[in-house]
C-alpha cells in the first residue's frame, strides 16, 4: 500500500489542562501522520498522553476545560477550527473510534441494532430505516458476529466481552469512515479474544483500505498490526519510526526499558530467574549489601518427592443457577476435578482466560469456598470442610494478593494500619513492635518505613500492591496465593512486582500459585503450569514443557494468541492463526 | 372546665384597658344594646340587628365536635350549636352579656317548680311540639333522652353526669335494661306533658342543669346508641342534610316540622347552615377577615397569629374586633397539705401582680385578678383585694411577717407544677418565681404531660405530698356562671378526691363547706350572690388560691353577619341569633 | 411472572401483618411500659372530666383490658371474615375487610378511608405528576448547563425546596395566592367527577406544593444522574458517532438517569397515596392523611391501623408495579421467575 496524501495529520499538538495546581500539559508537542489506509500505533503507559490524544482527534475535548493548540487533520478537516457541525459531521463519518471497554461503550439499555442504525442515519438522513437496519446486518456480519439478522435485535449485556468490541467495531463501520481510531480495543479482553480482535481490525484494515490508529500500552499489541510506531511518555513522542525499526533498535533508553520489562512468552523460567539474580546481585554490588548467592540455591525447589506443601484432590465447587419460568435452579460447575500436588518453595501458575475457574480453585484453596467435592490437603491437614474457627491458623498460612490494588486496600486505612492489622488479629499487643515490623518489610517491598501513616490514595499502583504485598508476606505465610498480581500494572510496574516476588521467594522460601491470564508473565515465574479452560485443567506440566511442546489444543490456540513483540513473527503467527480457523470452520 | 360561663361583662373597663394599651383612641358606646360595628360592640350588645332570613350562614372549626348526639358532648360550642337542632327544657335568655345568665324556657311551657327543701323538681312542657318527622315530643322522650346520656355502660362517655350526681336513682343501664322507662324511677311522668324530678339532695341551682341539652328529646326507638349522632332526630329549627361527617362537615336545613311560635329564643334566619370541620385555625381567621367564612364554630377567638396581626394594625380591625372576657380564672393553687396558712399568705403577699398580668399577656390576655369569681359572676367583687401593694408590685414586708409566723423566716424551697405546652401557664410559673425569690422563697418550676396533669400529677394527693409539690399553675371555666357553677367543685372539702382532684389545693375549711350547702338550699339567687361573696373572700383570705387574670378572648366579626352579640351563658356569640346579609 | 407476582404478593402479605403488629405493639405496648392503665387509655375517648365508672365500661366495650395479642388476632379475624358491632341496642354488620370503627367518632373506618381515598389519590397523583415532569426537567437542563447561572439557580431553589417544610411553602401560598392576591380560589375540594373546574382549581395550590418538595428533591436526582451517565463511556461513543448534543442527551444520557428515579418515584408515590399529612392538613383537605394525624394524635386505634394497612398497601402495591415495569425501562434487569 502505497502511501498517499496523510489522511490524519497532527502536527505541535499540545492539550493542556487548567487545574487547581497549575496547568498540566497531557501531550506536548506531538506530530505524526497516517497515510490513507496505513496504520499507526501509539504505545505509552499510563499517563503518557496517548488517550487525550486520540480524544483530541475525534474533537471530544469540546465542552471541557482542556486547552488545545496545534493543528490536527482528519480526512482534510481541521478539527481544532472546525465548527460543532463540521466536527459532528466528521466524527463516525470520516473517523469512526473504538474504545478500551466494550463493556462499557454500548448504550445498555438500546438493542445493538438500534444503537448500529443510529450511527448510519446521523450521516446519511435519508436512508430508509430499513436500509440501514441491512445495513447493520451486514456489518455485523463483516465483524464476524454470528446470525446478525437475529442478533441485531439483542441488548449488549447478552454478548460476551469479545462478541461486543465487535459491534463497537462493527457501529465504526458502519459509515465506512476513512480512519479508524482504536484506543486499546483489547486491554479488557482474554488473549484469544484480544488477537481475534487485532486480527479482525487487520483485515478490515486491509479489506476496505481504512486507516488504522492503534493506541495501547502494550507494544506487543500494536507490534504485528501497525506499519509505524509512536512512543509516548509524559505527552511526549519519544521515539517514532517503522515498528520494525523501533522494536528491533530501540534508539530512545525509554523505549529500552519498555521492550526489556514486556514479558516474553518465548523466556523460560530459568532464564529470567538468572536475569532476576543477576540483576540483584549487580545492584547490590553497586550498593555494596552482597547476598551470598550459595544462599538462592537454597530455596530452589526440592525435586518432587516427599510430603507436598498442599495437596488437592478432585475439588470441584457447583453454584446454583436461577432460571426457568419455573424458576427450577441448575448446577453450574466453576471447578470440576482438579488435582494437583504442590511442594514448598515451588511455584504453579494457573492460567487460564476469564471463565476458566482459576479464581473459584484459588478461593477454594484459601478455603473462601468451600469444596463442594473433593479434598484440600495443608501440610498433611485436610481443610475441606474445616470450621471458620480451626481454619485460623491456616489464615496465617496461606495469604493472598488480588488482582486490583486499587479496591482491595481500605482507603481511609493508613498503609501500616492495613499491613499490621493481620498482626494485630493474631494476637500482638505490643504496638511499637508491630511498627517496628511494618517498617521492615515496607522497607524490603521497596517502599519506605516513613510510608507507614500514608493512606493508599498517595500510592500509584504499583506502590499498592507492593503495599499488598507486605500485607501478605508480614504473617510469614507459607504460601502466597496471587490472583492476577499484575494484570491491572502497567508493563514497567509489571515487571518490577514480578522481581520482587522473586527476589521474596529467594529469601523466604515463599511457595507461590501464581493465577494470571497472561502466558508470557506465567511461563516466567512459574515452575510448573497448569492450564485451564471450563473449570477443568487441561494441561498440567513442567512449564517449560507445556510452553515448549503443548499437548492439547487449547494451549496450542493460547500460546498462538499470545502477541509477539517481533512483528515479522506476530504476522507469521497471525497466518498461522487464520490457518487454523479457516481449518475449523471447514472441519465444522 | 368548660367553654361555659354565665354573668355579666365588666362594661366599658374591659374595651378602655384593652384601648390604652395599645395606645388608640376612645372605644365608642359601650353598653348600647343596638350597636353600630364598632370596637367590642358584639361584648354588650346586638350589631347588625336583622330580621331578615336567608343564605346560609357558615362556620368552620379545626378540631371537630366530641359529637353531635346532644346527650354526648361538653364542649361548650357544641352546646352552643346544637340547640339548632336540639331544643332543651330551658335555656338562657337571648341577649347580650350580662342579660343572657337569666333562665328562660325553650320546651318547657313554665319555669320549673321546686318543692319546699329543693328536693323535688316539676317542669311542664309545651303540647303539640313537633320532631321533624311530624311526630309529637313528648315528656317520656325528655325522660329517656336523660337516661341514655347519663346512663349508657360507657355507649355514650362525653357529656357531663349532673343528672347522674344529683337525682335519686340507682345504677342502671339503658342499654341493657328490659324497660329502661319502668327501670328509671327518679324522674316520673305522671303524663305526656309533666315531668317530676326526684334529687337525692337539696339542689337549689337544679335549672342550670335544665339548660343542658342532655334535656333535648329523643325517642326511644330513634336510638342508635353511639351512631345516632349521624343523624339526629332534631327539634328545633333544622334538621341534618344527610350525614354528620366526623372531621369532613356537618350540613344543616330547614325544619318545616318546627314551630316558631312555640320558640322563645330562636329566629332562625338563615336557610342552611354549614360546618367545615377540621380546616387549619389560621385558615379559618384569614378566610373569616376575607368575607369567605362568616363564624369560627369553636368560639374561643382568633388564633395567636391573626390576634398578632390585629395588634400590629388595630386601626385596620378594629370595628370588626370583640375583646370579652372570656368566664375563664387563671390561677394557682396554693397546695394546703404542703404549706400552711401563713406560709400560703406570704406568697400571696410576695407576688408580683403586676409581672403576673404582663406574663399573661397584660391588658389584650385579660384583667388582673385579684379575687376568686369571675366578674361575669353575680357576687363577685373585682375590687377586693385582700393582699395589697403598691402598683400591685407584691408587699414584701407583709410577706415577711408571715413568713416569719409560720416559722420559715429565713424563707423555704417548693415546686411549682405547670401544663407541659402552655407557653402563658409557664410564664406564670417563672414570673412568680422571680417575685417569690425577693423573700428567699425558692420555686422549682417542674411541667407535667397536660393531659395527665390532674389524673396523675397536680390532682393526685399523693403525688403531690410525694414530690412536695407547693403550687400548680390551673385555669377554670363554670358550666354554667353562679358562684357555685364556678366554684363548688374548686374550694369545696366535698369535691376533694383522690385522683383527677380540681379541688388541687385541698382546701377543706369548715365555713366554706357550710356556706355552700346553705347556698343549694337558698332559693333567692341574690341571697345565693352574697354567700358566693363571702367564700370568695374566705378562700383569699386562706391563700388556697392565688388569682392571676380573668381572661379575654379576641373574636373577628364579619360584617355580613347580622344579630351578632355575645352570649356570657356560653362565652361566644349567640349562634342561635345569628344571620346573614351577603348584601 | 406470574409466580414472581404471587410471590411478592405474597410477601406483601406478610409485610401487611407485621406492619400490622407493630402498630399494636406501639399502641398497646408502649403505653404500658410508660405505665399508663387501661383505664388511662379509655380517658383518651371519653369527655374531659369522666367518672370512673364511664372508664370502666368503656375499658370494657373497647377491650382495652385484654392482652395485646388477643386484640390483634381479633382484628385480624374481623379483617378477613368480617365482625359484628353493638351500637346501643342496635347490632351492626361489618362485612370483610372489616377495620372496625372508630373509638373517638364510631364511623366505620373503611367507609371513612374510601370516601377520603379520592381527595388523596387526586392530590398524590397530580402532585406526582407535577415533581416528575418538573424535577426531572430542571435536573436534566442543570446538569447539561452545569456550572451556568441557572444550575446555580436551580440547585439552590432545590436544596431550599428540600429543606422547607411544607406548613411553610404551603402556608405561604395559601397567604399570598390565595388571601393576599386572590389568584386562585379558597381550597375546597370537589369530585373530579362532579366539577371538573372546581377540582382543579382547588387541587392546583396543594398539587404545587406538595410537588415543589418532592420536585426539588428529583431535580438534584436527576442532575446528579445525569452528571454521571453523561461522564459514561457509551455517552462518548454517542458523540463519538457524530450524534447531536440533543440527541445524546435525550436519548442516550435521560433514560438511564431516570431508571433510578423510577424507583424511587414508586416509593415516593406509594408513600404519598398513603397521605400526604402535611399537605392535606395545611390545605384542610379532608384526605387520608389528615383521617391519619387526627387518629394518631386521638390515639385512635382502629384508624391508626386502618390508614397504615392502607399506606403500606399503596407501597407494597407500587414497589411491586416499579418492579414489573423495571425491565421495560432497563433490559439488564430480568424479573427472576
């Protein structure tokens, strides 16, 4: 495709917002282009400006207190001078949008066919309702939804997550707009889910010869979709070129650290353990508090064999399910026969995508749930069915940390009052020796012993679930279960908790299960895998086996879509992947 | 304790105390018996005298009635109003003020003949009245109408009990009785026309008791216990337009049944009556001003936001404006089984009359009383005054003196009971409590739940020996205005009970118990006067009861209302007298 | 669905009989704990100065003397299978639902709720009528202006329309509109069936009032739903598609603001069926409400009971019509079989 007059242009775009504290510039300065029908990603994490700025493309700064400077172009109309009308005529028309969650991009309470209709006739009054209700159909169809002409008439809540990024794709299409804006289509979604979406964007790109802006944080995302890449930090491009060029010769230290810290599938357990000790060792060096390395190998995992640190056999748990005229209640299994042995100082990830059970098998281990099959085994004591009493001291075993570090923390609980309360609840009176604790292992979380009487509002992310972490390790448990530590962490954050879980592993012989969708984080932490779909483990392995050599199907589809961070690979697996349905759809 | 009074308005005093205090001009004639509408003419005599019939005449009220059953209700307005449709053995004179204490006849054909020591009443009743059924009344009917309302097991628990109290039969129920008429020996009716009452005691007022319209008719087989209040049978000059509606209304029309020769005390102008029940008081005053009501049924005057707004612009009102006494004492009992003679004297001595009267209100809430009866009293004398000061400040010397004969020189600590909600009682109580201080007597002002107050608190003897309680705040309306209507049941040894006692001060001295049997026996209302006279002056002298004011009430009065005047016997206007002219 | 509605019928039962129970438990319970006899209680419905005697027969006739339980399940019996009363000599028929009379005025106490239900239900229904448009338009222009002269505006009549009482707003129209200005006629109700006019003249000033509380209160709701949606993600996919700003709030941003009003807008309804206390007095209307604070302040019990069956019926019934209609407005929510 070869490029032609840009179809987007910005050029010294600057969006400033008043606020209480000064202005705060969200994007300083940024230019680029797209051709007509080329495609450009943008890649920045959070607070990088990548969103204010496809905002500012579609003009839906209007009406609030950001001040915009600088000129944007779309399809030849300038959006900062434009008037309302022209920009309402644009937008949908010219550049059609997609957002980060569609779950929550659909109007609930209009059928998709009438929120789909809508975005035809405000451009085209004239067409019948008819027409444009086929229209629909058909776009719906080009977006792969199946039975269009029925399910048209369906609410959003009655499809799936990936079933309704579609129709949002499908409602951009529905003008066949020239650009369209995607502003991390996937983040919301399970891998599979995510590469059908990228994949689908790609041929709808290539298909009808729109222009494609992919805004995320995750470079492995845009990778094998776009021809060009902008990286943003701070609402400035810090790096912009060929993606081939930027992935592969990252120029700009930023852009560095970015690829280094994106978890790669394709990085084995062992090698990132090493990095990980390496890494340690060169920076203790440099602070001059060498750990003896003899001292690591101790907490390598015992070989299998002797008593196992938990034991769980053939769990299942069942909820009733309400429906029916009759209002008759069914058995819906979340977890159905899952067994597996784990040793100390080992640890098993569990992966899976959303549905899967993962959550429901690690509340039953912490035995939130109780089993409603099957046994749990502690250190040689069957807790299935165990009282809330008896369980007490397993509370102080087994600990967990979740997923988002942003509601799991009590806000109006100052960090050290959440950290010590476990101590507290066990019975310490002594309340300068639990400061004292606190302190400590704040300290050795990476944060410091003075954040003790801050209240988590103060913390980013990350910062919280180092604070959740602490929370977990001050009982000295003898397992850490984490339910998608990282998944809501920007990549550098990401990687930065996954050290220091391993650094913790290192120095307290910490035995995790570690639950996370995202293959690559799984392979890298974990000693063995397993993998499940449905409720049930489908693959249960040495994690280097199951990465290197799949047995099933269904991890086969998993590590498939997972992205790449090469873009020639990412288009190889993309082939591979359209291979594969095709296959499918012949076979069925 | 009703909305009742008889006697005669203190002339010209009350309007030129109410002028000078609010700094207006000359009142006008006072005493005139056809007056013009002026300041107070309603008080003394007929404004807008009219013979005219037609319209309909419109009151409203905010409560309701107790009921509309003539034989179960007190409450003076209802008395007041139901001679509409209930006409009694006697009645009270239709006239202005003082002239309307006098007894009259309505269905009786004379007035009622005593036997020697007052034992034995006998009353004819005119032949040939109708009921609005065409029916004749006759004496049996009066009989039965005063066996149900006395007599019921509870069916009928409004009215007063003074037929019960004072004639000579034994308990019964009407409503259970085989034959109520045979049962019900005391009253005889030797034929339609006679009836002979029977008393227990010597009863020399027994004709107040005639007035009440428990003497009204009603048949036997016309009795619907508790219900017949929905539609009563009526005897006088209207009748019930469908249903009596409790909280909603009350519509009454013509009687063509009644006879108005026959009706000594009913001109019945207006064609229809009409009660709007339970609209808001400030309501009723606005729409009263605004010519869109024309009587506010409840006859205590207007509420305290209009009185106010009247005040503040009393050029505006004024010749539409009726300031009477309202029969009412407002007072405080000086507890005898707590403090003695001499004590009680101190305080009578001690207060501040002057501070009283202000906390009352001043010169628009009433006069400051210095004696126990009611000016509209015969026998009464406003100008006794047996505690004098100067400038009515409280002689302070005197009081100390009888401190110091009761032995309590150094002065002594009591409470002062007072009505939980009353703002005027507890003004009352803090007042005195300021003027009682001067002589180190200490007053510790403890309210009570109102409703309770006498049931269980101020009434109660042993709560009040209990909690050493010394004063309590009262106030005292006649049912009907004598000296022993107003104050047999307050200073009489005989009232003194246990619980729900009136007599709160428990005053029992030896004379006043004998002046007042010699009263029931004295057939001489003048004679009866002095005797009122002469408790009066010994209950004062005791320092049982402390007078604080005679109340007055403020009445609007519309200019379409014709033979507007006010009655004493009731201490309203004179519903039966009033017409309209919307001309 | 017809399951779900036996159901909360059901259930609405149920609730009737403890609202029932507790109005009893309050009656006869309380006072006795604050040590009032039975005796004390019957002075409450005879004459000012009764003797003991009268109180005693009517401790007797009222049944004040017996435990509280037998007092309940009497009228719960009456209630379902009718009752008969003694009046006099006369014997009274009281056919199911029988709520008995009244201690203070003896009139039968269903027959006196249905002749004030309609003053009510014109009163609450106009009212809602009013609070509804009005409120909700108000939020809706506050909330697209937000910050403007008129939201400030707005939002400070709502929160002083919140915090009046209604014996004041309604007072002060009656002084002015009414005595002072004479713009409308004195109050006086009349069937709608009757005069048309005379109804709705008479209704205006209580429905206004008695609107202008709630109508404050549904303005801040809406504008604060409003606010809310219109900061949702499917609002900037509205806009994104290019839709008007009319359109975007009209038809994507109002209907899910009101779903929540819809809620509450049936309890409020309910609880205004019931009676609208306040107004109804301030503007003498003989409604349920009024029936209601007079037998309350007369410790009137069998219309105490009768008016609160009615108010909780009225709410039960309109929770459960909201909830039948809920689905209509908000396609999320399925009525569970």
């Amino acid at each position: 495709m070869a490029p032609t007059e840009p179809v987007v242009r910005v050029d010294d775009l600057r969006v400033t917002f008043p606020t209480m504290d000064g202005d705060v510039q969200a994007v300083n300065g940024l230019s680029f282009e797209v051709p007509a029908g080329g495609a450009l990603g943008i890649v920045g994490e959070s607070g990088s400006g990548k969103s204010v700025t496809s905002l500012a493309l579609m003009g839906l700064h209007r009406g609030s207190r950001a001040r915009i400077t600088g000129a944007i172009e779309v399809a030849g109309q300038d959006v900062v001078s434009a008037t309302d009308r022209q920009l309402r005529a644009m937008r949908g028309n010219d550049i059609a949008m997609v957002f980060q969650d569609p779950m929550q991009s659909l109007h609930p309470q209009y059928t998709i066919g009438n929120q789909l209709v809508e975005a035809h006739r405000v451009h085209h009054p004239k067409t019948s309702k008819a027409q444009a209700r086929n229209h629909a159909v058909g776009a719906l169809d080009r977006v792969g939804i199946p039975d269009p002409a029925n399910r048209i008439n369906s609410y959003p809540h009655e499809f799936s997550g990936g079933m309704r990024q579609r129709v949002v794709i499908a409602m951009g299409l529905m003008c066949d707009p020239k650009v369209l804006l995607a502003d991390e289509p996937t983040t919301a979604l399970d891998v599979t889910v995510q590469a059908r979406i990228l994949d689908l964007l790609d041929e709808l790109r290539r298909d009808l010869g729109m222009a494609l802006i992919l805004v995320s944080h995750d470079l492995a995302v845009v990778a094998g979709s776009v021809d060009e890449v902008v990286v943003m930090r701070h609402g400035v491009a810090v790096e912009r070129g060929d993606v081939r060029t930027v992935l592969s010769a990252p120029e700009h230290p930023y852009t560095q650290a970015l690829l280094a810290a994106v978890p790669r599938v394709e990085v084995s357990r062992a090698q990132r353990r090493a990095q990980d000790r390496s890494d340690r060792l060169d920076k203790e060096k440099r602070e001059g508090t060498v750990t003896d390395p003899a001292k690591f190998e101790a907490f390598t995992p015992a070989p299998a064999g002797g008593e196992p640190l938990l034991k769980v056999e053939d769990v299942a748990q069942s909820f009733k399910v309400r429906g029916g005229v009759l209002g008759r209640s069914t058995d819906f299994w979340a977890v159905n026969g899952v067994s597996f042995d784990l040793y100390k100082g080992e640890t098993l990830g569990i992966v899976g995508e959303s549905g899967s059970g993962k959550s429901t098998l690690s509340r039953m281990i912490m035995r939130l749930l109780e089993p409603t099959r099957g046994r749990v085994v502690f250190e040689g004591q069957d807790i299935t069915h165990m009282s809330e009493r008896a369980l007490r001291p397993l509370r102080r075993d087994v600990q967990m940390v979740f997923q988002n570090p942003y509601s799991s923390l009590n806000p109006r609980v100052t960090v050290g009052d959440a950290v010590g309360t476990a101590l507290r609840v066990q019975g310490e009176r002594d309340t300068k020796k639990i400061k004292l604790q606190v302190q400590e292992l704040l300290e050795r979380v990476g944060l410091q012993p003075n954040h003790y009487n801050r209240f988590p509002h103060a913390f980013s992310g990350g910062q919280r679930q180092r604070i959740a972490i602490a929370r977990a390790l001050i009982l000295k448990p003898k397992l850490i279960i984490c339910d998608e530590p990282v998944s809501a962490l920007d990549v550098s954050t990401q990687d930065q908790v996954l050290r220091l879980l391993s650094e913790l592993q290192d120095d307290f012989g910490l035995t995790y299960i570690f639950v996370a969708h995202d293959l690559a984080v799984v392979r890298q932490v974990s000693d063995r895998v397993a993998v499940m779909r449905k409720g049930e483990v489908v693959e249960l392995g040495d994690s280097d086996a199951i990465y290197e050599n799949p047995q099933s199907d269904y991890t086969r589809q998993l590590l498939t879509a997972a992205p790449l961070l090469d873009p020639d690979e990412a288009r190889s697996q993309r082939a591979e992947r359209e291979a594969l349905r095709a296959e499918a759809a012949r076979t069925a | 304790m009703r909305k009742r009074t008889l006697g005669f308005v203190a002339l010209g005093a009350a309007a030129s105390i109410f002028l000078a205090a609010c700094g207006s001009g000359d009142s006008g004639e006072n005493g005139g018996s056809d007056a013009a509408a002026a300041f107070d003419a309603g008080s003394t005599g007929v404004v807008n005298p009219s013979e005219e019939t037609g319209g309909t005449l419109r009151y409203a009220i905010s409560s309701d009635f107790d009921s509309t059953d003539p034989g179960d209700t007190y409450y003076g307005f209802s008395w007041n109003f139901t001679r509409y449709y209930a006409r009694t053995l006697l009645a009270f004179t239709p006239a202005p003020a003082e002239a309307s204490t006098e007894l009259t006849t309505d269905l009786a054909a004379g007035m009622p003949e005593p036997n020697d020591d007052f034992t034995q009443w006998t009353v004819k009743i005119q032949e040939g009245l109708k009921y609005e059924d065409g029916t004749e009344i006759t004496a049996q009917d009066i009989k039965y109408a005063i066996a149900r309302s006395n007599y019921n097991g509870g069916e009928l628990p409004n009215g007063p009990r003074y037929f019960e109290s004072s004639l000579d039969q034994e308990p019964f129920n009407v409503y259970e009785s085989s034959d109520p008429m045979e049962e019900f020996t005391a009253i005889e009716t030797p034929d339609d026309y006679t009836l002979v009452f029977n008393l227990k005691e010597s009863f020399s007022e027994f004709p107040y008791v005639l007035t009440q319209p428990q003497t009204a008719p009603v048949p036997e087989e016309a009795d619907r216990g508790a219900l017949y209040k929905e539609n009563v049978l009526s005897s006088g000059p209207y009748k019930f337009e469908g249903q009596y509606e409790p909280g909603v209304k009350l519509d009454l029309v013509r009687n063509e049944n009644w006879d108005g020769a026959t009706d000594p005390i009913r001109p019945a102008l207006p064609d229809e009556v009409t009660v709007e029940i339970g609209v808001a008081q400030e309501e009723i005053d606005q729409r009263i001003v605004n010519g869109e009501l024309d009587v506010d049924l409840s006859g205590v005057g207007v509420g305290p936001t209009m009185k106010s707004q009247f005040l503040q612009d009393l050029e505006s009102y004024e010749t539409n404006l009726d300031n009477p006494l309202s029969g009412a004492l407002r007072y405080v009992n000086i507890h005898t089984p707590n403090l003695e003679t001499a004590c009680r004297q101190a305080i009578a001595f001690a207060a501040d009359r002057d501070s009283l009267h202000r906390a009352w209100g001043g010169d628009t809430g009433g006069d400051l009383a210095t004696n126990l009866l009611p000016p509209t009293i015969p026998g009464s004398d406003p100008e006794s005054d047996l505690y004098p000061s100067e400038d009515n400040k409280g002689d302070l010397e005197a009081a100390q003196d009888k401190l110091d004969e009761c032995g309590e020189s150094d002065g002594f600590k009591t409470v002062i009971a007072v009505r939980d909600g009353r703002p005027n009682d507890l003004a009352t109580a803090e007042s005195l409590q300021e003027s009682l201080k001067r002589v180190n007597i200490e007053l510790e002002i403890k309210t009570f739940p109102a409703e309770d107050f006498f049931a269980q608190y101020a009434g109660s003897q042993d709560y009040v020996r209990e909690n050493n309680i010394g004063l309590s705040v009262s106030g005292w309306i006649p049912d009907w205005a004598s000296g022993y209507g107003f104050g047999y049941k307050i200073t009489s040894g005989d009232a003194i009970q246990a619980t729900g006692n009136y007599n709160t001060s428990e005053l029992d001295d030896q004379e006043v118990n004998a002046l007042w049997d010699e009263a029931l026996t004295t057939e001489d209302p003048d004679e009866r006067a002095e005797i009122y006279a002469q408790i009066d002056t010994l209950v004062i002298e005791q320092a049982a009861i402390l007078p604080v004011v005679f109340d007055r009430a403020m009445f609007y009065r519309s200019d379409e209302l014709t033979n507007v005047y006010y009655t004493s016997s009731y201490a309203m206007y004179d519903y039966m007298a009033l017409g309209v002219n919307r001309g | 669905m017809l399951n779900y509605i036996l159901r909360r019928l059901g259930a609405g039962l149920l609730l009737l009989a403890v609202v029932t129970a507790v109005t009893f438990w309050i009656f006869y319970v309380l006072p006795k704990w604050a040590g009032v006899t039975p005796r004390g209680m019957a002075a409450m419905y005879v004459g000012k100065a009764p003797t003991p005697e009268a109180l005693d027969a009517t401790v007797e006739r009222l049944g004040l003397d017996q435990p509280v339980i037998v007092q309940f399940f009497d009228f719960i019996r009456s209630l379902v299978f009718g009752d008969q009363f003694q009046f006099g000599r006369e014997t009274v028929e009281c056919a199911a639902p029988c709520l008995g009379y009244s201690f203070t005025t003896n009139s039968p106490v269903l027959e006196q709720l249905l002749a004030r239900l309609p003053i009510t239900v014109s009163l609450a229904l106009g009212a809602a009528v009013i609070w509804l448009i009005g409120g909700v338009a108000v939020g809706v222009l506050s909330a697209v202006k937000r910050g403007s002269v008129f939201d400030r505006l707005a939002m400070g009549t709502a929160l002083v329309g919140v915090s009046l009482p209604i014996y004041f707003t309604g007072l002060l129209a009656l002084a002015f509109i009414v005595h002072e200005w004479k713009v409308l006629p004195v109050p006086r109700y009349a069937p709608l069936t009757e005069n048309p006019g005379a109804w709705f003249t008479a209704m205006l000033l209580p429905w206004i009032t008695l609107a202008f509380l709630h109508a404050a209160q549904y303005a801040r709701q809406t504008r604060a739903g409003m606010l809310e949606v219109l900061s949702e993600d499917y609002i900037r996919t509205a806009r994104a598609k290019g839709l008007s700003e009319r359109k975007v709030i009209f038809k994507h941003a109002l209907r899910p603001a009101l779903t929540p009003i819809l809620t509450i807008f049936g309890l409020d309804l309910g609880l205004v069926l019931g009676g609208a206390i306040l107004t109804e007095k301030v503007f003498s209307l003989k409604g349920v409400g009024a029936y209601a604070i007079d037998a309350i302040i007369g410790k009137d019990l069998p219309v105490v009971l009768g008016v609160t069956l009615l108010g909780a019926v009225f709410i039960v019934v309109c929770n459960l019509v909201v909830d039948l209609l809920y689905p209509l407005v908000d396609p999320r929510v399925r009525i569970a079989g």
